[in-house]
C-alpha cells in the first residue's frame, strides 16, 4: 500500500498537477494521464514506455534501461564486479559522512539501494528507479516510486538530499535530468553525484 505520505507528495511529472489517488492508480485531472500503482509502487512514467510504443530514440533507451535489469541474477552479477566492490565501499563512506537527520531525501536510480535502508533509520527516504523489478527489493522503511529521472513526480523544493551512484550517464538528456534535480531540491539542499571515470 502506498503510503499516505507519499500519496499527499506526487504530482504528475509531466505537468506538475496534483494527482487524485483513486484506489489502485493516480490520476491527473489537468492532462487526465493515469499512472497504476502496483503493490506499494506507483508507476509514474508516461504510458507509451510501459506499452512499449516507443517511436523516440530517448525513449527506446528508457525502455531498454527498464528492461535490461528485469533478471535479478543479472543485476546481482553486474554489482558483484571487483571493480564495484571498492567503489561501493568509498562511495558509502562519504555519502553516509553526511550529518542527516530528520531529513527529506530522495535516491534517483536506486536499483536494490546501497544505502537507503541506513539512511531511513533517521530520515524520510524515497526510492526512484525506472525498474519496478528492482526496487521491489529495497528495504521496508523507505518510499518506493517507479520514475524517470527527466520528468521526477515530485513538487518543486521537494527534498534537503538528493543522491544519485552511477545514473547520470544512463540519462538520454543528462541537463533536462539535472534540471529536475534542481526543481526538486530545496533552496539550501545538497546533491552528491557519483560517476564512474576512466
């Protein structure tokens, strides 16, 4: 069940309206889009990448990214590389340095969260990745909302921390994708972005 919390928080991501939650999907009374929830989840992504009508290049990258990880054996594969391993460990060292406590923070591109379980122990955390599959697998105490990251559910000033850990460089549009980090942060927020380089 989606909690009332989150409920009151989502707006529709392509025009920023408030949604009507209706039992088991939200619906927006401006551009009359409606978005299921599935389980706790709601899908908050544009229909045409769930029906699998991509006519768009962006948009066959976004379906291909929902897909490419629906087999947990791979994910769990890919995230179990030496190589990830250390970078796993430096980068959970400087994210949880962080002083947070009482805060609004938001995941983007969470996949199975590294971090979200230890951070909700003393925040309110939200959980977004383009996969439902994989965030199935988070922990209980945080929000969980299927998303795209250029178009973010949220109203704007919305979260005090927002993290992404390897993310941007899957965004088709990486500036329309900052933008809505900017949108949705608050004034005097932080965002930690981690990447991988050469």
């Amino acid at each position: 069940m989606v909690t009332g919390r989150l409920q009151s928080h989502l707006i529709c991501p392509f025009d920023q309206s408030r949604l009507v939650f209706e039992q088991t999907k939200f619906s927006c009374q401006k551009c009359k889009r409606e978005f299921p929830v599935s389980g706790r989840i709601p899908i908050m992504l544009d229909s045409r990448l769930l029906q699998g009508d991509t006519q768009k290049e962006d948009e066959a990258r976004k379906k291909e990214e929902m897909e490419i990880f629906d087999n947990l054996s791979s994910y769990q594969d890919f995230m179990d590389r030496a190589y990830l391993r250390a970078i796993k460990e430096d980068i959970s060292n400087s994210l949880l340095s962080f002083d947070l406590k009482d805060k609004d923070i938001l995941e983007i591109g969470a996949g199975i969260s590294l971090f979200a379980g230890k951070l909700a122990e003393r925040n309110r955390v939200v959980l977004t990745d383009i996969n439902e599959t994989l965030l199935n697998q988070n922990p209980e105490n945080c929000d969980l909302v299927v998303a795209d990251a250029e178009n973010l559910p949220f109203p704007d000033k919305s979260f005090d921390f927002i993290y992404l850990v390897g993310i941007l460089h899957h965004l088709p549009d990486q500036a329309k994708g900052i933008q809505e980090i900017k949108r949705v942060l608050k004034e005097d927020g932080k965002v930690f972005i981690s990447e991988p380089t050469k």
